[in-house]
C-alpha cells in the first residue's frame, strides 16, 4: 500500500509538472529547453572531451562514441552550431569548429550516401553561422562524392551498398531525400546545374516509386541498375514490408518540404501536404503526438516510441506552415507546437544531469535489430533544437 501511494503521488506529480509545462507560452518552452540544452551539452562535452569520436546514443548508459564514417557522425558538431545560434555563446562556436573539423574526411567517402547528413549538418551549419570559407570547399567536395552513387538509369543516389545478405542489387530508402540539400546548395554555389539535375531526378524517383496511395512511405525499393526497373518494395528498420514506419515517414516529409523550397516544383509541396496528412490523421498517432517507432507496430499501445520521429516531423512541419494557405499553416504549427511541447515536457527532456548529458528520452533506433531502443539519439537533439529555433523565429515575425 505505501509504494503504491508513492506511485500515485510520484504519477501526479508528472502529470502537475506536464500540466505546467503545457500553460507555458511557448517562448518560454523554448528559453527553458535551450537552457537545460546548454547544461545537458556541457556535461557531455566534459565527458567525452579526451575521447576520440561523436556521442551517438546511451550504450547500458555509457555514453557510446561513433567515428567519422557512422552516418550520424555530423549531427554533434551540428547541436553545438544550433546553441551557438540560440545563446550567442562563443565557447559554443569553438566546440562546434572542433567536431566540425572531425567530420572534414567524409568528404572523400564515396562508400557512403550518408554524405549529406554527415556534411550539411556540421559544415553546412558553421557556413551558415559564419565560419570560413574552406567550409564551403568541404561542402562542395562532398557534394561532387555524393553524386558519384547516381545511376542515370534509376534515377536516384544509390543508399546502401549490394550486401550479400540482400537480395538487392540497387537499393535506395527514404532517409536519402535527406541528402539532396547538399546537391541543391552546391548547384547554386558552384554555377554548375548537375547537382541540381540529380537531386531533382532522385526526388522525381522516390515520388514514382516510394509512396502507397495513402501518403505512407515504404522504407527501401530496390532496383535493376541495369535498366532502372522495381524489383521489390520492402522494409530494413520498419516492423513489416507494407508498414508505415514512423521516421521513414518524417524523412519523406522533410525531405519534400525542403525540396519544395529549393526547387519549387509544385508536386512537391501537394506530396508534402499529403505525408502530413497521414501523419496528423493516422489512428494511432498518440494524443501527445509522439509516434510510436512505427504506425503498425502490432503491440500498440505498447510498442516503443520515436522521440526523435516526433522532432523531425516538427521541425519539418514548421517549415512546411510557410508554404500553404494561412489556415492549413496554422494546423501545421499547431500539430508541430503539441509535439515540442510533450518533447519538452519530463516524459521525454531530460533532466539536467540525466541521460548521459543527451537531451531526448525514448527514441528507437533499430527495432528489428533490436538496436538503440529506448535511448537518446543524437539526431533527435540535433531536429529537435532545430524545431525550437525555427518556431523561436516565428514567435519573432508575429
């Protein structure tokens, strides 16, 4: 009987603290997460600054440190470039040159599609906030390794390599729209079109060939590089083939919201709409808006979240409200405000000192693999300070 008051007491208290959390202005929300961010990040950097490596993720709650050729290798040095720019603080800026520096040898790996994420993050932030101009040699570079994996003949960026575990022979996933921000940026830097011409394509591809009816998003299709032919639709990370798994969603829109902006094809923007949609609508979007890791995970409501889903699908659906009609705009900023606000409620922010010095709680990583469940990842940090900052400058406009 004692624990159990403890548990009620324990429970009420979480929920006064979430209760709080959600009557704050949002301007607040988000003077608080940076803060805690700013803590959280210190402690990290203390901790792992006579390491080699980037944390990634909690490992049995050490934290685990990846090298440059992990895919998530940019995001680190990236959050440190966002709380450069959400405080101004220049201990920030030197940290985020450092780490940024680390990741400079991607440029060349043309092994890995990754490239995008790897270089936009970390060097494409710091030329954005000021760094010098060999950042935009990096950036450039790793733009012309990344195309090398176009075959004209698909018309996409090949993501993995053949594996001889796979029965695939070209297999391209969701998460490379992501990339394509690179290929777009450099065509503008450099004056040269074919940048522009291979993400365009790769786009146009993944449009045909990624999406069911309903909006949702098969994670990889493999193709004939011979030829350019579908020879199967199928899932790595997702729970089944025909399953909506949650962060492949947020990647598709993201990466079409983003390719609107850069190319301002109009079928991007109405295929943005429609991911958006099927997010919003989908039955078992939970009330705090967090997914779980995928939309027909069949031990729902018990399946694991995706904290780092959630964020991705705010910041992306934040930026998507500045391309529609004022009324769907508001629905996209409010959908996204539900997210920041249970993502930064004690459910899933930390507590300053917890959880390895990361900021989210509750992501999943690999379910299938039954890799990085109920962890912090750090491309949920990474999305979900770039969701604070892009609704702190709306909050700015009025």
């Amino acid at each position: 009987m004692k624990n159990m008051k403890h548990l009620v007491c324990a429970l009420a208290l979480m929920l006064g603290a979430a209760q709080l959390q959600a009557a704050q202005p949002m301007a607040d929300v988000i003077r608080t997460d940076f803060d805690i961010a700013t803590r959280q990040y210190s402690d990290l950097l203390d901790a792992i600054k006579d390491k080699p490596g980037f944390p990634r993720t909690l490992d049995q709650g050490q934290v685990k440190l990846v090298g440059v050729r992990d895919w998530t290798s940019g995001f680190f040095p990236g959050t440190l470039w966002y709380l450069l720019e959400a405080t101004g603080d220049q201990k920030w800026r030197a940290a985020a040159v450092r780490y940024t520096k680390e990741v400079e040898r991607a440029k060349f790996d043309k092994s890995n599609h990754d490239v995008g994420f790897m270089l936009n993050s970390s060097f494409g932030n710091g030329l954005r906030l000021g760094a010098d101009a060999s950042y935009r040699d990096v950036l450039l570079a790793g733009a012309t390794t990344l195309v090398t994996r176009f075959n004209p003949k698909v018309g996409s960026i090949q993501s993995w390599n053949v594996r001889a575990d796979r029965d695939w022979t070209y297999p391209v996933i969701i998460d490379n729209m992501m990339n394509l921000e690179l290929l777009m940026w450099a065509a503008r830097a450099s004056g040269d079109p074919y940048y522009r011409e291979v993400a365009i394509a790769h786009a146009d591809t993944s449009l045909r060939n990624h999406f069911r009816p309903d909006g949702s998003s098969f994670h990889v299709v493999d193709y004939d590089p011979a030829d350019g032919k579908v020879r199967s639709k199928v899932t790595h990370q997702g729970y089944a083939d025909g399953s909506a798994w949650a962060r492949g969603q947020a990647w598709g829109l993201y990466g079409y919201t983003m390719m609107y902006r850069e190319a301002k094809k109009p079928e991007y923007l109405q295929h943005a709409q429609k991911i958006a949609g099927f997010i919003m609508q989908h039955p078992r979007m939970p009330a705090d808006k967090v997914p779980y890791w995928d939309f027909d995970a069949p031990d729902i409501p018990n399946a694991p979240r995706d904290s780092s889903a959630a964020a991705i699908m705010a910041s992306a659906l934040l930026e998507l409200s500045d391309y529609v009609e004022p009324a769907l705009g508001k629905r996209y900023v409010e959908f996204a405000e539900q997210q920041l606000r249970s993502l930064s409620s004690p459910q899933y922010l930390a507590h300053p000192g917890e959880n390895g010095g990361f900021l989210l709680k509750h992501a999943t990583g690999h379910k299938p693999a039954n890799s990085e469940i109920d962890v912090p990842l750090n491309y949920g940090d990474y999305y979900f300070l770039e969701a604070l900052l892009r609704y702190k400058a709306k909050l700015a406009k009025g």
